[in-house]
C-alpha cells in the first residue's frame, strides 16, 4: 500500500471524513488536493463518502499554516488541513479535530496518554487545543464563543430568528419551538449574504432543558445537512445559555449521530465526544485515474 494513495474513513458522532494521513506532505500537497479531487472524495456514490477530507500533515508542510497561526506556529507541530465536500477550505471543525487527534494516536505519531493534557493543533481558525479524555473520547478548547450579531434564517416558507456566533467559524443558531425533527434540510437556508458573506452553518435547536439540554439539526455550508456539527453544537449551547439569562453551565446536546458535551465557561469552550476510525485502505489506479 502506499502512502501516496493511503485512505482512513471516519466520524465523531456521524460527522464523517476521508482521512488522508500526510505527514511529511508529499503524499498530498495542494497541487494533488485540490477542490475537484476532494469532491471526488467525498461524493457518497463514486467516491468514499464523506462530509469533508482531514489532511494528518505537519503544520511546516503547510504553505498558509503561517499566515493563520502566527506566533502559535511553533507550538503546533500539527495541521488539521480541513476541506469541505465542495472543495473549499474549512476553518475549524469539532468532530473533525478529535478525529484528527484520534488518527495522531491510532498511526503512532502520538502517544495517548502524553494527550491526556492536550496537544495544540493548527487550523485555519487558528490554534486548538484537543486531548484524549479518561472515557477513550476527546476533548477540545474551541476557545470564546464570540456573538456577533442577530440574524434570521428562512426555510420552506418560514423563518428563524437566530444568534450570528463565530467558533472559529460563523453559525446562527436559531433557537425555535418547531420540533426540529419535521424541517426539510435537503435545501439550504437562505441567510443574509450581508452577515455571512463567506457563508454560515446554520443550526436549528429545540431547547429540551433551559440551560441544561439541547437537540439540534444543522446544515453546513459547502456541505447541507450533517449528522453532527461540532462547532454548531458549541454555538447552539452558547446560545441556548444566553437566552436563559447564563453565561456559563454545561449543555448536553443531542445531533443526529449522537451526543456531545458543551462546557461554556467565562474563558472558553470545551467540548467533549467520540472519534472513530471506521476502515482504512488504498485509491486504486483506476480512480485516481477516472
């Protein structure tokens, strides 16, 4: 098998990706991964399947790690190269990085128990701290949740109001008492482009304990809906929080593809969850060549 057509598929809580372990990135530098190949990835019938593609490379084999890390660059030995299922570039990603650190582990390039207290990780939202947790999960620091403003999000005829949220990435959170179960999210919300110009991730949330316990459904821009959202998860609690008067506590939220755990304190946010390496295998040349 070789390194150069190497794959691993796997998820955190059904958020799934096409792994490509790259450390020394010469198996899949940008003139290799680009936006077409990566679609091709991640188409669920000619390709693997996946909601985005994680490149496992040092952050030095990165030729934009600097300008997105700055002075952190020396600190992150590790780039979480992220590409959505269209092609583009991912700032960050919840599930995505305990997955990440998961592989790290799982391939021998990190030992687990020297995670126990966390690894920075380089991403294009910047760095991020993620460890490996007592209960054979993971945590991440997704760091503050920053608001930065209020809009709506309008679908199959109705619309939501909701929280504008940036976890490295931006989200509105529409907290609404529509069962979440009964939208339609084969179709986008429309947002306002003004407000997201580079797009948004936009989570519907039932609130099922003030405070305490939320379920939410999301669709991710370049992608439609998901069965996870990490970020979205940290935003639908932040939000959840703020609306209930808290600006701190601990949120159980329920996706599609399982639970996660929210901690919003007066610093940072943490979230915890699973990470699963599903297969690993090889692209045959008749794919690389099609």
């Amino acid at each position: 098998m070789s390194a150069h057509d190497r794959v691993l598929i796997g998820h955190g809580t059904e958020n799934d990706f096409v792994v490509l372990p790259d450390p020394d990135g010469t198996a899949w530098p940008d003139q290799r991964l680009d936006a077409a190949v990566v679609r091709r990835l991640c188409e669920r019938r000619a390709g693997l399947g996946g909601d985005g593609v994680l490149r496992v490379v040092r952050s030095e084999h990165v030729p934009d790690a600097p300008v997105v890390l700055g002075e952190a660059l020396g600190s992150c030995e590790w780039f979480m190269d992220h590409r959505n299922a269209d092609g583009s570039h991912a700032e960050m990603c919840g599930n995505g990085i305990r997955l990440f650190l998961h592989v790290l582990v799982t391939e021998g390039l990190l030992d687990r128990a020297a995670c126990a207290a966390g690894v920075l990780v380089g991403t294009r939202g910047g760095p991020r701290r993620v460890g490996a947790a007592p209960d054979g999960g993971y945590w991440v620091d997704m760091g503050a949740a920053r608001p930065f403003g209020h809009g709506e999000a309008s679908l199959d005829g109705a619309t939501f109001a909701g929280r504008a949220v940036s976890l490295g990435n931006p989200h509105l959170a529409c907290l609404t008492d529509v069962d979440v179960d009964t939208l339609d999210l084969t179709t986008a919300p429309a947002v306002d482009p003004g407000l997201f110009p580079d797009g948004v991730n936009v989570e519907f949330v039932n609130v099922l304990e003030p405070g305490s316990h939320v379920r939410l459904r999301v669709s991710e821009r370049g992608v439609g809906e998901t069965r996870s959202c990490g970020t979205g998860a940290c935003a639908a609690a932040w939000t959840a929080l703020e609306a209930g008067g808290a600006a701190t506590g601990t949120v159980t939220v329920d996706v599609p593809g399982g639970r996660l755990t929210v901690r919003v304190d007066e610093r940072t946010t943490v979230l915890r969850g699973p990470a699963v390496v599903v297969a690993e295998g090889s692209l045959t040349r008749e794919w690389l060549g099609g």
